[in-house]
C-alpha cells in the first residue's frame, strides 16, 4: 500500500494570507471563481475549502502539476 503526500494544505484564508506573502496580490472571488469552474483543485470540507499550495502555485503560474516520479514509474 502506497502513502500519498499532500504537501501543505490551506484554507482559502490561509492560501490568500500566503499568497500575499509571496506578493502575489489575488482576491478570494478569483479564487472561489476557479474552484467552481474547475480550474483550480480544491476539496469542499463543510464550509470550508481546502486547497495544496502546489496546486495553487500551478494554477496561478499556468504549469502543468508534475506527478511525483516514483508515481509515475509504477507500473
């Protein structure tokens, strides 16, 4: 059995807050926007939406995810 590794997960609160750290000036309606759209990956936990940073990072740069390589060699 494999482990998945999340990397950091945010709240949406959390991504804006380390978003503007990385001066990356973003609004939370943009944001949301993606998510409902499908653009950016997100998990819906009752009110709140959870979203990796990776992903997050991806989405605003316009980069392919890259898989892990140890996921990709699985055969």
């Amino acid at each position: 059995m494999s482990t998945r590794k999340h990397g950091e997960v945010y709240s949406l609160q959390g991504i804006l807050s380390r978003a503007n750290e990385e001066q990356i000036y973003i609004s939370r309606y943009l944001i949301v926007t993606a998510i409902k759209s499908g653009d950016l990956i997100a998990r819906k936990v009752g009110k709140t939406y959870l979203i990796q940073w990776e992903l997050f990072l991806s989405w605003v740069l316009c980069t392919p995810v890259v898989e892990d390589e140890e996921e990709s060699q699985d055969e």
